[in-house]
C-alpha cells in the first residue's frame, strides 16, 4: 500500500463512490473479493474514467468479445495483440489507432465492460477497499468518456433493485438454455420494445428476439452476454423474460446433470460409497504401480546408462 494510500472500512460500495465523488478525487480504487479477484476503478476529479480487473484483464477480454461480435477478424485480433505487444500500449489504442475498429465501438464495448465489473461488485463479497490518491491517472487508466459518479449510481439503482430476481431464475452464468419445443413463432407477435410485457407470451420484443437467436442449446449464458449487442443488464433481463415465458427452457444435458447432483444430495450416503470405491480402486492401482516401476528400476537403470555412454561419445 502506498503512503498515498488509505484503506476505507464502514461504509459499503455504493457509500465508498458517493465519498469520493463528493470530494472529486482522483486515483485508483482497488476492491478486493473473497473470491481472489481484484477490481481496479480508475477516478479523475470524481468521475468514472476506466476500470480493469484480475487474473482476468479487461484488456484481454476486449479482443475476444469484438471478435465474438464479428466486428473484428481472428487475423485482424492476432496483427493487433502483436502490434500491442511491440508498443506495449492497450489494445483498445491500438484497434483505434490502426483503424481496425472504430474508436465509439472500442468505447461503448469498454463501458459495457465497465458496467460487468460493477454487476460483479454488487454480488461478489468484499473484502477491503483501498483508494489510492494520485495528482493525475497514467494516460492507460482513461478508457472511456468519464461518467461523474452521482450519474453512474442512478444508472445502477434500477439494475441493483431488479437484480436478485433476475439471478433467482439464472443463478450462473454457466447456464445453458435451449429453446423451449412449446415455442411456436407463428403463435407469437413481433411488438415494439417499448410495447412488450414480461409475462405477456402472445408478445415478443425485436430486442428479446435477438437474444432469443443467441440461444442455441449449447452456448453459456456468459458467452450469451458477451455476444449480445446490448449491455449486459439488458441481456439478463432479456433472458429472463424469455424463461418467464416459457420460450426458452434449461438445455436437457444441464437439467440431466442437476437431477443427478440432486440425486446425490438427496442421497449422500450413496455418493459417498461410490467415491470411496473409487478412491479405494485409484489407491491399489497406484500401488501395484509402484511395485511394477520397482522390480523394472534395475533394467531403467540399464537403459540410462547405456544411453548415457553414447551421448557421452
């Protein structure tokens, strides 16, 4: 920690921000979880110009989605990340610099990505917070235009508010959904998003529609996210709705594999003895192992010499 650091206790996240937007500070915010990931948040004169994160770095993650969302080829990606390498400067400067993405698309993905790592500090259990005072933020920290605080916490209140249902019904990201066989797009009518209701089945949204097309009965909810051209909130949301609506339906393998673990929950007497003889089979297979190595180690000995007088010559 450095001498410009100060560790803040006894005010949760939302507090935290508040304070330092109030006082328009400058630095970096570090947000440690239990769950060994850091989050880093980049702050200049109390707005909101970057964020980052680790062992999974923001910057990594920028080339993978752009590519998922087919703005940008694998060559294309592979030419940048070696152009990158060479100056050392983020890849979002690099795409922008080299013309192979416009500079409002690398922003508005930047954000969204933003946004995930907020969602993540909202549900993820903290552990401390440290802000580390600075005079001005290196020129990698801005990544976005700067959002002042006050109007990021109001953009945030409604996700903070309809997020615990939401994450009810999809309670990972690890999720695979399939559309449901009871879906009959001739039964359903197209309606303005403005227009389409939750628990309305006759309706569909053209953004619902959307995400309902990135639904395969093989793709994670997070790659879902990911390749979403909305934010990631809104993907959720969207989701979600889906579910309510019967239109999509957990993929059959994952329903297949939670009746198994509930099976072994219910029963754990039995999960139990089949791990043991398991382990009790992994146990005497090693053993005889050993014992097989052990009555041939004078032959390997052999060999090694033998070998050994030839690479010697």
């Amino acid at each position: 920690m450095g001498k410009d650091s100060v560790k803040i206790s006894g005010i949760d996240f939302t507090g935290v921000l508040q304070t330092l937007g109030m006082q328009k500070s400058t630095g970096v915010l570090r947000v440690d979880s239990s769950e060994d990931t850091h989050y880093f948040l980049y702050i200049e004169k109390g707005k909101i110009v970057g964020a980052d994160s680790l062992p999974k770095r923001l910057d990594e993650r920028l080339g993978n989605i752009l590519l998922l969302q087919g703005l940008i080829s694998r060559d294309e990606l592979h030419n940048a990340i070696r152009l990158q390498k060479a100056s050392k400067r983020k890849l979002g400067q690099i795409l922008i610099k080299y013309g192979f993405v416009d500079k409002e698309v690398v922003e508005e993905t930047l954000r969204r990505q933003l946004m995930r790592i907020f969602y993540k500090l909202y549900t993820a259990p903290i552990k401390r917070y440290v802000f580390d005072s600075k005079e001005d933020l290196d020129e990698g920290a801005r990544m976005i235009p700067p959002i002042p605080i006050e109007n990021f916490l109001l953009e945030i209140a409604t996700v903070i508010d309809e997020l615990p249902a939401i994450r009810k019904e999809i309670s990972s990201e690890d999720m695979v959904f399939e559309v449901s066989p009871k879906f009959d797009p001739s039964q359903v009518e197209l309606v303005a998003d403005e227009e389409a209701k939750p628990d309305d089945s006759a309706h569909i949204s053209s953004l619902e529609l959307h995400v309902l097309n990135l639904v395969d009965g093989s793709t994670p909810v997070e790659r879902i996210l990911l390749k979403s051209p909305y934010n990631e909130f809104t993907t959720l949301k969207a989701l979600w709705i889906l579910k309510k609506k019967g239109f999509i339906v957990p993929s059959q393998e994952e329903t297949e594999i939670a009746t198994i673990i509930e099976k072994m929950e219910v029963e754990p007497s039995a999960g139990k003895a089949v791990f043991l003889a398991v382990l009790s089979l992994i146990v005497i297979l090693a053993s005889f192992g050993a014992l097989f190595i052990a009555k041939l180690s004078p032959f390997y000995t052999y060999i090694k010499d033998f070998t050994s007088y030839f690479v010697l010559k």
